[in-house]
C-alpha cells in the first residue's frame, strides 16, 4: 500500500507515514412535520466499528531541517493515526459524507451513493486518539444523511429521506429531510430520529450557532432556522444551496451557492443580504465555506481554495486563491478538485479537501495577513471532505472512510 507522504513547501522536507435490528417509533409532536410515524433504526455491535478501526500510529520520519528566527530545527509535523472504514449495508459500502467533532467526541456521517436512500452515523471516542474507539455505529434505512453537528446534547442531520416513508407518502422527489438525533451523557444516540421535510431536492449542509440550528437545502430549496427542540422559527429561500458557516466572532452568516453566488447576512437579521458573485462552478457539486478570522474561506472547485474578505465593515473581494494543479499522473483531472475546507481555531491552521490531490495545510502569514502553504498530506483516495480540531485532522475519502491525522506545526 502506498504510504501517505507529508511536503512542507516551505523548505524540503518528505515524511513517510512509516448485529441487532430495532423499531423506534418517531413521535409526531409538530403538526408541521410530514414523517413516517415509524424509523428503521440498525443498531450495529460495537465491535463492528472496532473491526474497522485500522490503526497506523505512525510518527514522522523527516528528512529536512527548518529554520526558525535563524535557529534550525528538526520538527515531527505529522503523524497518520488511524483509518476508519466505511458502514456497509446490504453488501453495498456507503460514503462518509460529513463529521463533527465535539468533547472529545467524533460523529462521522454516511450516505449511500446510489437510489437506496440509505444512511448512518459513527460515534467515537477521541478522549485517546492513539486509541480511539467505538460508541455506537447506526443505520438508518430510509434517511442518507449529507451533514451532522452536534449541540445542546443532540445531532442535528441534513440529508434526504425515502419520499415513500413520509406519512402520507411523498410523490415528488423534493424531499430534502431535517432531522434530529437525542444524545446520551456519554455521547450516545437515544431514543428516536425525529425528521421533518423541508423544501428542497435534497439536504445538503448544517450548521448550529447559539441555540439555534441552521438547515441548508439545494436545488428549489431554503436556508430554514429551528430551535434545539427541532420547532422551526424562520425560512428564507436559496436555490442550490452548497454550503453554510457561521463566524461565531463577527455574528456573520455565509451560503455558497451553485449558481455563482456567496449570501452574506448579519446572524439576526438573514434578510438584509450581500451578494458576492464568484465565478461559475460545476451544477451539483457538494462544496463547504468556512470563516477564517475576518475572512471567508471558499473550496472552489477546480479553482481551488479562493480567500475573500468577509464583508463585515469592508468590500467582500477576492484576496487570494490556490487553484488546483492542472494534472496529475495518472489522476483524471475532474478529481483534481477543491471540495471542502476548514479553519481550526485551536492552532490557526486552515486544511483543504482536494479529492485526488491530497490535503493542503495553509497557515496566515502574520506580516501580511494573509494565507500561505505549507504543506501537502497525500494518501491513496480521493479527499471530499474535512475538518480540523484541536491537533487533529479528519478526513473524508469517498468509499475508503475517515483517515485521522495528527498535526504538531
């Protein structure tokens, strides 16, 4: 197996990476929640995901010097911890869609990749991330599940749920699904899936922010607000929605959009809005935004990673962009493409997910304020997703499952 190889661009350096079937009846507590009164929830044992933890735990070996303030220094930047395969399903393998990560608690979100309207959640532990372990592993048979964030002791998902589970069933294919997942002390989902259909071809982000949980649709479909108890409290339309984020600094809110569009809006008032137009991308394809301090981070595509500013009290221009390399050896170009990014606030790190091409691990540059590369993690696998905590990296890769990375610069 190829082993994954860390580049610091900044100097020359290469680092070798040496069951049981329950009903849950779903309450109808909302006269506006059109749900089937009944979910079928597949609670796996836990040493299914304990059997698809491989664990790599290995340190960097570094080849290079690095010069600090004139000193040199021999660093360990990285270091792979583990893979988490992906759920299976009826002999079909569903893909990590989306993770959270919360007290030391990882939730990894799957979703089947064809018609089957398939999903599920990972649970883990990360409390010892040289060992990190199962909590609990769910499917749900009729719910694939795009987005998870966690809060106020609940997951909150935005996916699509089977049109013909809905009561009364549902005809069209608009059936864009919220839901909402009660937890446990210990982190554990409990109880039932409680969704609600909203407008919309399909679900595609979600964000949580001071009690408030903020659900994103595509196609024909709406930015809507519910409380923590899941009751809806606002709905705005925004067609082909891709991402949101929430700068929970500047009180600002962002949705990326596919029709050449970032929606800016102060957090209590979503309709007083600035639109920045961005260049064209491809219709359908999933992509994230992030805050980065006073600024928007925006995966772009084949356009890379594009650095803006936020608009709160200044022009939301373009700063800066990283376009993607226009080849790769033995790489189709359509999977040389930025899909996802993520600031870390934990040690000012921003990590990029750019399917074939790796991860690209950006820092600012205190002189100009601005972003620079430092680094590329390359791994077998194309990258769609990402998010970065504390010291750590996860990172989503289609049908190969979670890879969990460890990051010491």
């Amino acid at each position: 197996m190829k082993k994954p190889i860390f580049h610091f661009l900044s100097f020359l350096v290469i680092i070798f990476l040496s069951s049981c079937e329950k009903q849950i009846n779903e309450p109808n507590s909302q006269e506006d929640i059109v749900a089937n009164n009944s979910e079928d929830i597949i609670e796996l044992p836990e040493s299914n995901l304990a059997n698809r933890i491989i664990f790599h735990n290995r340190n960097a070996s570094i080849v290079a010097t690095q010069s600090i303030d004139g000193v040199e220094t021999v660093t360990d930047p990285i270091s792979h911890i583990a893979t988490v395969l992906p759920l299976r399903h009826q002999g079909k393998t569903l893909h990590a869609t989306h993770l959270d990560i919360t007290n030391n608690r990882a939730y990894i979100s799957y979703a089947s990749s064809d018609t089957s309207y398939v999903g599920g959640v990972d649970v883990i532990n990360t409390s010892n991330i040289q060992n990190p372990r199962s909590l609990t592993s769910l499917i749900y048979t009729n719910f694939k599940v795009n987005a998870v964030v966690v809060g106020s002791s609940r997951m909150f998902f935005s996916g699509t749920r089977r049109p013909s589970s809905f009561t009364p069933a549902v005809t069209t294919a608009e059936s864009a699904t919220f839901g909402l997942h009660n937890l446990n002390s210990s982190g554990r989902p409990s109880g039932s899936l409680r969704t609600t259909r909203i407008g919309g071809y399909n679900g595609t982000d979600i964000a949580f922010h001071n009690n408030k949980v903020y659900f994103l649709s595509g196609n024909n479909g709406r930015l809507t607000v519910f409380n923590t108890a899941g009751v809806q409290q606002d709905q705005h339309v925004v067609d082909d929605g891709r991402g949101i984020a929430v700068s929970s600094t500047s009180n600002r809110l962002a949705i990326l959009t596919g029709n050449s569009k970032i929606m800016l809006s102060g957090i209590t008032n979503l309709q007083q809005q600035t639109v920045l137009h961005i260049p064209d991308e491809t219709v359908g394809t999933k992509r994230n935004i992030d805050f980065f301090e006073d600024k928007l981070i925006v995966a772009s595509g084949r356009r890379g990673l594009m650095v803006y500013a936020d608009g709160n009290n200044v022009p939301a221009v373009l700063l800066q962009q990283f376009p993607m390399p226009v080849s790769q050896p033995g790489v189709s170009s359509s999977e040389l493409v930025t899909r996802s990014v993520s600031y870390n606030p934990d040690n000012g790190l921003v990590v990029t997910a750019n399917g074939a091409a790796g991860l690209w691990v950006f820092r600012k540059n205190n002189a100009t304020q601005l972003l620079e590369l430092v680094g590329k993690i390359s791994t077998p696998g194309s990258f769609n997703y990402v998010k970065s905590r504390g010291d750590l990296i996860f990172a989503a890769t289609a049908d190969g499952g979670m890879q969990i990375f460890r990051i010491n610069m």
